[in-house]
C-alpha cells in the first residue's frame, strides 16, 4: 500500500536513535529515505544481538531506508551527497551545531542547492549555552530534564528502563517534519526545523511532572503529592494496575470492593476531595 508521505524524499544524515528513529516513523508512513553513513557505518550497527551483520538495534531504527556510505572528505562523495539532496524534500542531521557547517552542509548551503528544501536540526542541548558543544546521550538528557528526579520520587533519582528522550524527540522530529512538509505545500517555502533533545523531554514532563509548579504566587492550592502512586498493587497471585478518576468510577470501585461506605466518606465525595486526599484514596484501593 502507497503511504501518505509516498511523494517525498528525505536525505537522513543522523545516527544513532533520535534522527534515524524519526525517518523510520516517516519511511513507516511513505517516504522514501535515504541513510547516509560514514564508511564505518552508524555506530547502531555494533550494538546488541546480531545476526548476518545486522544489529537489532539498527535494524529497529532504520527498517525500510535505501542506505549509502560516502566519504564526505572526498570530492566525489560530497558530489554524490549534493545530487542527492537535488532531489530531496527533507535533510536531516543530527550532528553537534557547527558540525553540518563545518562540513559544508549547512543550511546556506543545503539551501542552495534545493531552494524549497525542509532542513531538519536534532542536537541535546540547541544551538547556544553552556552546553551547546558537549556530547550528549539519553541518560544525560533524563538527569537534566527532570525525568529521573520524578522516577526516583522520595528515593535517589532513577532512570527510566528504556531510552525516553531519544524515542520523544523522534516522535517529534517526525511530526515537526510532516507540519513542515504541509506548510511548505502552502507557501512554497521549506522551513528550518529544530529541535533539541533536553527541550522536548521538559516539555513532555510538563503537564504532570511539573504540575506543582506551574501555578506560582498567592491563591494557589495544595500541591499534588508525586510519589503516592508508582507501582502495581500486590495480589494473592501476581500484581495489578487499577485507578478511576471520575464520580462513577470511585462509586463503582466501592460497590465491587464492598465498601459503599467509600462514596459518603467526605474525603472522597468528589474527584477535589480525592485529590486533596490522594494519600489516603490510594491506600483504600490498596486495601481491597
């Protein structure tokens, strides 16, 4: 079956997760795209199980792309890249800021090359402060965002058993890159998108983790507690996840535990009150 994005064509210049598991979601939905390596290959190659020299890992962030490995220091490879990009829609890099530049890939150039282009900026920290040249990872961006601070919650800081930021800013990148690919359908005009790493992990944590301290000043209520509800309930044969939030939800929960007394307890008369007493509304649930 043709995909939605079956038109367009991307030039991924980026390695490792963030950039190639982006192009992947694009190339999931169409678009043909085009891995550009070193002649040593994406490190992603190299890491985990493996088996006829193709690495789980690569395998999950690449699936579906045509793949080339150029020499970039040589004339003839930057020859080949630049015919590529001709006839590109997307470019895309993931390099630290100044790098693409350095290598005569910026967007001046790139630019110059296909006028209407969309190019794609991914770096950790963006393209100014303290810590715009420095090497970063996804446990770096976990420590720094907030995301291991609310892991851990009364504990030391924890990290999340999976690669969060990275998978976040894919997820983004792709769905930036589609939006630039409808505006550029409007206006005729590719834009420039950016996008780093620590950015859009605070923002992903925004609208729970830092619930507490959006609202500043007089007049705001009691914060909410974090750390009341991070794990599954124990059961006489295994564990289970239950939680309800609506009116109903809390009656039904106390008819099925047996406990109607549950829903005239002022404590937990409204989804307010529950709030206010999160506490103590999952230690009933625990109970049951």
């Amino acid at each position: 079956m043709v995909g939605p994005l079956s038109p367009f064509r991307i030039v991924d210049l980026t390695s490792m997760v963030s950039g190639p598991y982006a192009t992947q979601l694009l190339c999931d939905q169409g678009a043909d795209v085009i891995k550009v390596e070193t002649l040593g290959g994406d490190l992603m190659r190299y890491a985990g199980p493996a088996r006829g020299g193709m690495s789980a890992a690569f395998l999950s962030n690449n699936r579906g792309k045509r793949s080339i490995a150029l020499d970039l220091k040589q004339e003839r490879g930057m020859a080949i890249l630049e015919g590529l990009i001709e006839t590109a829609d997307v470019f895309v890099q993931n390099f630290r800021p100044g790098a693409a530049e350095r290598m005569g890939l910026g967007e001046d150039r790139v630019r110059a090359l296909r006028p209407d282009i969309v190019y794609v900026s991914i770096s950790g920290f963006g393209e100014s402060g303290p810590y715009v040249h420095k090497r970063v990872y996804d446990p770096v961006i976990q420590a720094l965002s907030g995301v291991m601070d609310m892991q851990g919650g009364l504990e030391s800081p924890r990290f999340m058993k999976t690669i969060l930021p990275d998978k976040l800013t894919a997820v983004t990148a792709a769905q930036a890159i589609t939006a630039a690919l409808l505006g550029r359908e409007r206006t005729g005009q590719g834009d420039h998108v950016r996008l780093a790493m620590l950015d859009v992990t605070v923002v992903w944590m925004w609208p729970d983790g830092f619930l507490n301290h959006t609202l500043i000043g007089d007049g705001v209520s009691d914060p909410i507690p974090m750390d009341v509800y991070d794990r599954a309930f124990e059961t006489t044969d295994g564990h289970m996840v239950a939680f309800v939030a609506s009116d109903d939800e809390w009656h039904g929960f106390a008819r099925a535990a047996g406990r109607p007394d549950l829903i005239t307890d002022h404590r937990y008369k409204d989804l307010k009150s529950r709030v206010a007493n999160l506490g103590a509304t999952f230690d009933e649930i625990r109970a049951v």
